[in-house]
C-alpha cells in the first residue's frame, strides 16, 4: 500500500541531452511518500485513511532528518559519559534557569487535578478497565507497556478512537462483555514511542530518495493526534501526551515544533496541545527548566520516571568503574541519596515554572488470590505514596485499579480540596551535580540478585514476544524499563568483574549457567517463545557490545 503526500515537492524535470553547464551538478528531489508493509485487518482504514497518511508523510518530511540528527547527539553524548566527562547543568543555558519571568502553559481543561493517574496499554479490555478505574488520568501507553507488533499499534489507536467517542466495547474469549460504565472517566494522557523507535511496517522514502523505517514517535503521535485532536476538544479535553526517553532540550523542542505544525494542519489554536515530559534519563536530569523552556507552549509538567531513570545510570556509566555498579535492584529504591536528589530537584523545577510534578510507579501489585502478598502491596504502595506527597509531588502513578484507593488516600491528605500544590516551592532543595552522579548505596550483589534479573528479564521478553507489554512477575508488575534494568545490570557485573555475596564471579558462564537454569524451570507450552527469549537476553546482557536497548533488535527480528 502506497500512498503520496499530495504537498510534497515534484521531482526535477530534466534534459535527457543537457547541455554542458558549470556549477553544482543539478539533483533529483523525490516526491516523499509512504507505503504500509504490513497487512490491513478489518477496520484499520479507519486509521490508516489517505487524509492521515498524508498527514504522517508530512510530519517524516519535515521532521524525520531533525530525528536522526538528535539522534545522532545521544551517541556522542553517550560517548563522552563513558570516556570520563560527566554531565552537568549546561553554562551556555544558565541564562533559562536564571531568568525568572517564564512560566509553562500549565494544566489543559481535564488535567487540573491528576492526584492518580493509572498505566497500561491500550488494547480494549485495559482501555475500558482503566476508564472504569476512578482515576483523574488514564496514562495510555504505546511505549514501554506496549509490545510494539502492527497489531497493537493499529487497534490500540483503534481502541482509543472508540473510547473517546463512547463507542468501545469488547468480548472476551469466554464471552464476557466489557463495557465502560463510569459516570466520569480520567482524562487520557497518550504515551507514544521514544524517538530511539522505529515503526518498521512503514516505509518512508524522503526527497533524497532514501527509503527508511518510519518513526515510532511520530507514527503513534500523528494517528492520535490527527483522528482525536477535535473530538477531545468539543469533548472538554483536549490532545495530551507523555514524552518519553528525552535526553536533551534539542530533544524538547523538535517535539514542540511538531506540536506546533500539527496544531496548524488542523487548524486548531496554538497550545492546545499539553505535553508532560518524563524525566527518565541521566542527560534530561540536568536540562529539566530548558525541557520545560523549550515546550513552554505546550507544556503541562514533569515526570519522575524512576525506572528508565535508573536503566540509564547504569548504561552510562557501566564501563565507569566498580564506584558505578549498582546492587540488587530491589536495593535501589526512592530513598536511596541519588534518587531522592533527582527527584526533589524535580518538584522544586516545575513549582518554579507552573508546572506539575508527577510522581512515578512503584512496581509493586496486589494479587487478589493472595491476601498476604495484596497486604503487603498497599503497604508498600502507602508509603511510596505518602513519601511522594509529602514532597510536593501534585500526583502519582499506580498500575493497577486496586491501588488506586491507596493512593489517592495519600495525596488527599495532603491535597485535600487542592488540585496541586505548586505553591511548595520547595526552596529548601539544593542539588549540585554531584548529588545526581553520587550513586554509591552499599549493598552487595546477591545471588539471588543475578538470579532474579536473569529470571525475570526472560520471563517478560517471552511474554512481549508474545505481544504483551506490561506483566505480572513475582509480584511485581514488570515493562520494558525494568526488564533494562535487569539486563544492563547483569552486563555491567559481568564487564565490571563484580562478585556476588557469596564471592562467585559473576562471568558469561555463570549467567549461563542461570540461563538454563531458568529454561529449565519455566513453564514450558506449546508456541511459548522461552527460547527465542533466552537468545535475545543472551546477545543483550552477555556480548561485548551494549545495545543501547533491550527491544530495538528484537523488534526488528522478532515481531510481526
């Protein structure tokens, strides 16, 4: 399936006999188009209609070679980290965080009060729960709770045009009916792909000819946005979304100006768009006011994403030396000095700029066949919470609808009537550089630690080959940014010749030996994909090369 953008440049007519000329030799501009690869199931027309795949084309042609270019800037930045230069706050910005007089645009109509927001994917029977949860905010996410197959990414926005237009049922297997009933249902915040992620079922060949994969990033954004833009406003919303793995203000800005053109090939007023920006990486932590500069417009808050926060610690500084390695990752928790640093500078950021400070999810989910495992959850959960809170946060994150009592318990304590507490201005927080890069906790590698990780990383990717995005493990609600932080760990003990506490080395061949270990205990079926599983793990955790991520290769080899 083919289709042309119908505004893009005409190719160049050309003598076929020209005549001898000086100067730069004349070039072919190509007319930039795009082809779906993938096979179309019923009802994906409705999304993929001419109108919005010229809408994509023209989105890639303007700012798909931007992409590439920030791009580009993380791998030299990435470089630098690992040859010694650490980050910092920037001295040809001071300028931004100096001048006082900016603020953000702040909260749109329907995200004044975000005391609870809950996560997942949008497949039909999460969409409906997550509208009947009672949350103030449905975090609606194609990324890291999503197994990217053409499947999902097409009937989740399919899903998400049904919702938002009050038309969304489903029909389990059993034959349960699904349906959503609330009387007020959170505003969707939607969650597209990181600008690292390709959408490999469209083709993109721009003026120069060249023919490459399209951007995850701007295919989910532009499908959202292009189909529910001004449903959600004649709806008293409006067209929200999470940034995610930003590293720069570069990064900020490319987004902005999308937002900016997609407003005007709508037609719709400049700013409408509301954006909250994750800060999930080490680069992002020390550029949080140019973010919220640079999306100004646009801007709604930030959010503490504190597992890819984590993940990209440990792939920065992984060959840094053993002062960078990082104990078991049930250790590395919010009290720990670097990750209270990073997270109290963030409140203290967005107060000072009119922006929302929210809060991150804590891993930890009830089951409800086990009362001793959901007391302990809701524990857990209250203090995450309460702590959040306390420091200012206006709200917070749970994955699961059960949680969303215990939570909301917390900020209403604080909140009470309030939709924020942006007057906190948390004047008290000084944090140097020093405070972000200082991530010594003084615990030991564990057995059960490597064990764990090895477990558990396998253990989800089967399942995300499987099509799933977000999974209970152990009790703990895993996605692609925990599954990181159990592999890059594991890579970074074996390079940096760590030992566990019980003085085992660990080396490729203990981790092979956990492997197979986990294989072996694995419930095992008929088209499960442990092994292919076992392969992707091996060639993430156990090379010498560090893929930047966990998923980028075994999308591109895996996935339908």
């Amino acid at each position: 399936m083919t289709l042309t953008a119908p505004f893009a440049t005409p190719p160049t007519r050309t003598d076929p006999t020209p005549p001898t000329r000086t100067g730069p030799i004349p070039t072919v501009a190509h007319e930039p188009r795009l082809e779906i690869t993938a096979p179309l199931a019923p009802r994906y027309d409705e999304i993929l209609t001419p109108d919005a795949i010229a809408f994509l084309t023209a989105l890639h042609a303007r700012f798909g070679g931007r992409r590439h270019d920030r791009l580009a800037a993380r791998l030299r930045r990435r470089f630098e980290i690992g040859n010694g230069h650490d980050p910092g706050f920037r001295d040809e910005t001071a300028h931004i965080r100096e001048d006082l007089g900016w603020r953000v645009a702040g909260a749109g109509p329907g995200l004044e009060d975000r005391r609870v927001e809950i996560t997942g994917p949008t497949d039909p029977k999460m969409t409906i729960n997550a509208l009947n949860s009672g949350a103030r905010v449905w975090l609606a996410d194609q990324e890291d709770a999503t197994s990217p197959t053409w499947r999902n990414v097409i009937e989740g926005q399919l899903s998400l045009r049904d919702a938002i237009r009050g038309e969304l049922r489903f029909t389990s297997s059993e034959g349960k009916t699904y349906e959503v009933t609330a009387e007020r249902t959170p505003t969707i915040v939607m969650r597209p792909r990181g600008w690292h992620l390709p959408e490999k079922h469209i083709r993109i060949t721009d003026r120069t000819g060249r023919e490459l994969a399209a951007s995850g990033s701007l295919v989910d954004f532009g499908l959202y946005f292009f189909h529910n833009a001004a449903e959600l406003i004649a709806r008293g919303r409006g067209p929200y979304f999470y940034l995610a793995k930003l590293e720069s203000s570069e990064e900020a800005k490319l987004w902005d100006d999308v937002f900016t053109f997609s407003e005007r090939y709508l037609g719709i007023a400049h700013g409408t768009i509301r954006a909250t920006v994750l800060i999930e990486t080490l680069p992002a932590a020390f550029e949080m006011e140019e973010i919220l500069f640079e999306l100004r417009d646009h801007c709604a808050g930030l959010n503490a994403g504190r597992w890819d926060y984590i993940f990209s610690i440990i792939k920065n500084y992984r060959g840094r030396g053993a002062r960078f390695v990082l104990p078991d990752r049930s250790e590395v928790t919010m009290t720990v000095p670097f990750m209270r640093a990073y997270t109290e500078l963030l409140v203290k950021t967005c107060h000072k700029r009119g922006a929302y400070a929210i809060g991150g999810m804590s891993a930890f989910i009830p089951n409800r066949r086990d009362p001793e495992v959901t007391e302990r959850a809701f524990e857990k959960v209250a203090a995450d919470k309460k702590r959040e809170a306390g420091d200012g946060f206006d709200g917070t994150w749970v994955a699961h609808p059960d949680l969303i009592p215990t939570a909301m318990a917390e900020f209403d304590a604080v909140l009470g009537d309030r939709p924020n507490q942006l007057d906190r201005q948390r004047d008290d927080v000084q944090v140097a550089a020093s405070d972000l890069l200082d991530v010594h906790i003084g615990r030991p590698v564990t057995a059960a630690g490597v064990h764990a990780n090895v477990s558990v990383a396998i253990r989800y990717l089967e399942a995300w080959l499987r099509g799933l995005g977000a999974v209970a493990i152990d009790n703990l609600m895993e996605d692609a940014a925990t599954a990181e932080i159990s592999r890059s760990q594991v890579w970074q003990w074996i390079h940096q010749e760590h030992r566990t506490d019980l003085g085992e080395q660990i080396t490729r061949e203990y981790v092979g030996r956990l492997i197979e270990r986990v294989l072996a205990d694995a419930p095992r079926a008929e088209g499960d994909r442990f092994d292919d599983a076992a392969q992707i793990f091996r060639d993430v955790a156990l090379r010498d090369e560090f893929p930047p991520f966990l998923t980028t290769a075994a999308y591109l080899a895996f996935l339908d």
